[in-house]
C-alpha cells in the first residue's frame, strides 16, 4: 500500500478545514470575522464544489469577496432556527423584519440612513399587505433591531458610523449603515421564484431532487444531532443500512466527523467539538437541567428488553414519558441542584419556563419528542418526492418503535446522557450488513 505524500496529507487537510468551515459558516465575507481562512475557499473552489454537490445537493458560490453555501433544509419542523444575542428565538414578526429588510436592501444604494432603512422596511410591509408591531413602540423597535443585527452579524450590513441599536436606545437615534448588495441578494437559499407560499417555500428547499433517499440521509446526518430510524423511509433507511461504513469514511475524509451506529439509530460526532449550535453538556441553567433530566428520565423509563428484528427482537426507539413525570423530576432537582448550583432565580420563580426551556433543547438535540406522525408514516416528505423501494432485501422494521398518541416521548440517543450506559455485545444483524450495536435506553 502507497502512504500519502506530506503534500497528499497537507492538502486533504485544507479542504478538510475549508468544508468545516462553509458547513458551520455558510455565508462568509472576505473580510469579515474569518477573513484568515477566506483563501483556502478560493484556492479549493472548484473541489469544493464538486463534493457539497455530490454528498449532500449543495450549491457552492465562491466570489471575490464572499463564499455561500446553499443549504437545501430538512422540511417543515427542521430547521436551524435564529436567535437574539440573548439567545431568545427569532419571532415570526422577527423572521418578517428580516425577509422584509432582504426585499429593500438588494436594490438600496451603497450607503444610507438608519432611519431611511425603517422607512423602506415599513413601506415594504405595506405593500406586501404584511402588519408588523408597530416600530415607532419599543418592543417592535427591539424586534427590528434584532433583524438587522443578524444582518450586521452576515456582514449584510456594516455600521460605518453609530449602531443599528440607535433605533432603541434614543429617541431619534440615527446611524450611517453600508450596504453590501451581493451578500443580500445570496443570503435567501431556497427557490423564491417557484415557491407558491412560505410553506411551499420549505418544502421545495428540502427536496433532495435526483439525489433521492442518499442526498436526504446525508443531509439529515450532518445538520442534525442523531438520526433515529424511524425518521427514514424504506428506501433510506436501506440506503444508510448498506451503506454505513462507506459513508462514515467519506464523512471523515470531507468534514473530519465520526460516525456512531446504533441499532436505534446513527450520528456524526465531531472530535473538535466546533460543529453544532448545541451543546450538551453545556454550561447554564437551562444545559444543567437538562442534562439531569434526561439521566434521570433513562434511569426511571429505561425498557427491560430493548432488541433489534433480525435477532428476533423488538426495536425500541422511544418510550412514553408518563404524565407529570417530567414536573416532578424537575421538581427534584430544583430541591437538589437549584440552589447549590446558583440557578437563574427567573426559572426557579417561574418552573414553567424552565420546563419549556428544557424541553426545547431536549428536542432540538433529538433527545426527546412529541408523540404524532413520522417521517416513516409520509410526514413532511416534500411533494414530489421519489421513493423507490428496494426489491429482494428486508428493510428493518420500525413501525410501533415509539408509542403514538398525545405526550412527550424519550428517545434512545438519550442513553448517551445517561450515568451507566449499557451497551450488549456486538450482534450480527444479518449476511452482508454491518455489525451493529444496541444502547437502549
């Protein structure tokens, strides 16, 4: 066997480091915050692009001054949603502020007022028929300034003389912003010109087009924290069974992320611990409790006979959180942890919202679920979308792999957070497939 050459390694090496970068950073300036690594994109742009449409269907536009990566979306629920510096979700009058901003700012002039900004965003509103809070008020000031402060952040924007947070913070405030009209003509991926509505709008982005079952899976794989099976069709679930270790070792070689395989389900890890908006453990109330929720809700609802169908057993994928449960757990551990951990006094006056905050990131990290219809059930597939079932092999089995109904559902990649992890010995699944592992719950 040749081992590669130091210029083999060096250059794997920079793509590697280039791919990382576009697929956390999609949309990066020349000049702006990653400015050192700029180059490495345009000296690779050409492979670059190749491999994002190849792996996963992405479109890779390299210009002089600015690098972006189309991402397509995963459909209706599955989005990477935006945030407040104070980490507050972006609101749909948020997300209507920044859409708005986009219409104006592709044709604006080079340089303008603040207040000349507001005054276009607020006729744009009024000519599309769309009621925003009223901006002259201050709660509908806060909410447009954290739109053109994410537009700052994309370097959309740059606040050449003040600051867009004038609008709120003095009566009358007033700042000099430059326009940079190619990067908010590329910051809207999806297809405008062929979506009928906003839903349309989601639904064709998340199209994975010819790519089918592949393009869909490698795309769920990467943006998203664990991929549970029944979240897969037929087809795709039989396209990441056969395949698996192939693509565990193309993933390492473009974005240097390993792959876990579980019998429940698979995930990409990253080493460095720089890809993911989310983090668990993390530091925080919310990440704190969390994660001592989920160990706690594995130690009470783990299943005594969790298995997989090729060796005669049945997959569990998730288990049903009895009602109240995770009040009175949480209660727990606000008695234990609340204090002696200096736990924001907001969520321990207000359990509530430390429950929904929880519940949040528990979500968002595919830890928990609402109990409704799946993928694997022909939920959010886009229209259109091609499905060609594999003939002379046997798909695994998920239907009933987590209850129905109303509730809150634990799912397996929760294990993970648990104090004793129980993992059974290695299982052959069947001739030809892959050695998998179980980590039940």
């Amino acid at each position: 066997m040749t081992l590669p050459s130091t210029h083999d390694v060096a250059l794997a090496a920079e793509r590697r480091t280039a791919a990382r970068l576009l697929l956390a950073h999609p949309l990066i300036a020349s000049d702006g915050p990653h400015a050192d690594l700029f180059p490495l994109i345009r000296r690779h742009a050409d492979w670059l692009g190749k491999r994002f449409q190849q792996v996963l269907g992405y479109r890779l536009l390299v210009d002089s001054s600015y690098a972006r990566l189309f991402k397509a979306g995963l459909g209706t629920g599955s989005g990477h949603r935006l945030e407040r510096s104070t980490g507050t979700p972006f609101t749909p009058q948020t997300y209507a502020c920044l859409a708005l901003a986009l219409s104006v700012l592709v044709t604006a002039p080079e340089q303008m007022l603040l207040s000349h900004l507001v005054a276009d965003i607020r006729a744009a509103a009024a000519d599309a028929g769309i009621e925003l809070a009223e901006t002259g008020r201050a709660a509908g000031k806060r909410t447009l300034v954290a739109a053109l402060r994410q537009l700052v952040d994309w370097d959309v924007l740059i606040e050449t003389e003040g600051h867009v947070a004038a609008l709120v913070q003095e009566a009358g405030g007033e700042a000099l912003i430059t326009v940079d009209r190619e990067l908010a003509r590329a910051v809207v991926a999806g297809p405008l010109s062929q979506a009928r509505n906003g839903a349309d709008l989601v639904r064709r982005a998340a199209d994975p087009g010819f790519g089918g079952p592949r393009t869909y899976v490698r795309r769920m794989l990467v943006e998203t924290p664990v991929v549970h099976l029944d979240e897969l069709r037929d087809a795709e679930r039989d396209w990441l069974r056969t395949r698996q270790r192939r693509e565990a070792q193309a993933f390492s070689e473009l974005l240097g992320l390993e792959m876990e395989i579980r019998a429940e389900g698979v995930a990409l890890v990253d080493p460095e611990e720089e890809l993911t908006d989310l983090r668990l453990p993390g530091t925080g109330t919310v990440a704190q409790a969390a994660l001592l929720l989920a160990e706690r809700l594995v130690e009470r609802l783990r299943p005594q006979e969790p298995g997989h169908p090729a060796t005669g057993g049945a997959l569990i994928i998730g288990v049903a959180v009895p009602d109240g449960l995770v009040d009175e757990v949480l209660a727990e551990l606000i008695t234990e942890y609340g204090q002696r951990s200096n736990w924001q006094r907001g969520y321990l006056e207000d359990r509530a919202s430390l429950r929904e905050a929880v519940l949040d990131l528990l979500v968002r990290m595919r830890l928990m679920a609402r109990a409704g219809r799946l993928r694997v059930e022909g939920e959010g597939l886009p229209e259109e979308y091609v499905e060609e079932a594999s003939e002379g092999r046997t798909v695994t089995d998920v239907h009933g792999a987590r209850p129905g109904g109303d509730g809150w559902v634990l799912l397996a990649a929760a294990a993970r957070y648990a104090t004793q992890v129980m993992v059974r010995p290695a299982t052959a699944v069947g001739k030809g497939t892959d050695v998998q592992k179980e980590l039940p719950l």
